[in-house]
C-alpha cells in the first residue's frame, strides 16, 4: 500500500512571512515591552513610531508603478489617519524622521508594503488595549480601524494581488531584504522614540 504525502508549495507571503518571522517576532516584543497602552503618554509615543514609519511607506502607495501591480494600493495609506491620531491625542503632528523608502526598486518596496500591510492585521489586538484609554477608530485610533469591507477581506486581497505577480527569485530575495528594513526601520524607531 502506498501512502500519497500532500505537499503544497508555499505562496509567496507565506514564504516572505518564513524569512522574516524572527525579525517580526523581536520587533512585537520590542513594542510590547515599551508598554504602548500603559497611558496615552506612552500611546502617543507609539504613534509617533507608527507616524513616521507610514510617512515612509506613504511615498509607496502613491507610486504609479507599484498601484499598477497592487490595485487600490493608494487607497491603503495611513498617513492621514495617524496624523489625525496625534492630533487627537497631543495636539500636534511632530516633524518626520526620514528614511529611503520611497527610492526603494520594486521588489524591496513590495517588502516594505507587506510590512506596513501585514501591520494592519494585529491592529484589531491594538484598537483594543487603545479603547482602554478611551480612544476609539473616530478619535486617537484611525489607524488602527479596520477597513470598511473588513480586515480578513482587505488582508485577503491584498494577499492575493502580491502572490499573482510576477517577480523571479531573485526579486523575491530582494522583497525579503527590503520587508527585514522595514521591520528594522521600525525597530529603530521603537528604541529612538520609546528610549
């Protein structure tokens, strides 16, 4: 009798997330031992770090060439709600620490577009410890709402378009480099702003 063992090759987020789970894993505990829901104090430092990182990926979703690839890609950004969180919450929108995200080739931003996207997912964990400082998606936590069609759906989709294209080996080892920046970016940020 011989036994057919199902072997599935994995997709392309499936093998971006294997290479970059360990970076991924340092930098959630980086964040959570700097206690971001403690008190809105520590909360705006967190959307400080967010503020800034988006501010590098903005460039990302306004670019013609990468919308071509991810459809509705623009409609993605977060820039504008977290500038409306600190607003909310410290009354000010702070100068933004640049990186070179937006010089990045094609394969590193599609990198750092699974970060900033792939972010989006625990936000649902996170609008959570935020209501406990009496903030909300209409006040202090815009970025962290979920899409009006749904979180799992817009993450679905997104998923979707990012497996369909077509990029060599070699393109999706740059895409792994270019997501580890952006959590290392973030990390950076964490440790600057948080101290």
């Amino acid at each position: 009798m011989q036994i057919e063992l199902e072997t599935s090759e994995k997709t392309r987020i499936q093998r971006l997330k294997s290479l970059t789970d360990a970076t991924h894993d340092r930098l959630d505990k980086r964040i959570m031992a700097a206690q971001p829901f403690a008190s809105r104090e520590r909360y705006a430092l967190f959307l400080q770090v967010q503020h800034h990182f988006h501010a590098d990926v903005d460039p990302l979703y306004l670019d013609p060439r990468l919308n071509a690839l991810l459809p509705k890609l623009e409609d993605r950004a977060r820039l504008d709600a977290l500038r409306q969180d600190l607003m909310d919450v410290t009354g000010e929108t702070p100068p933004v620490l640049r990186s070179t995200a937006g010089a990045l080739e094609i394969p590193a931003a599609l990198g750092w577009l699974y970060v900033a996207e792939g972010s989006n997912l625990g936000a649902a964990f996170l609008l959570k410890e935020a209501a406990k400082l009496g903030l909300t998606a209409d006040f202090g936590a815009r970025h962290l709402a979920p899409h009006p069609a749904g979180r799992g759906l817009h993450w679905r989709e997104f998923v979707a378009d990012f497996n369909a294209l077509d990029l060599s080996e070699a393109d999706e080892a740059k895409m792994a480099d270019g997501a580890k920046a952006a959590f290392l970016r973030v990390h950076q940020l964490v440790d600057q702003i948080f101290g």
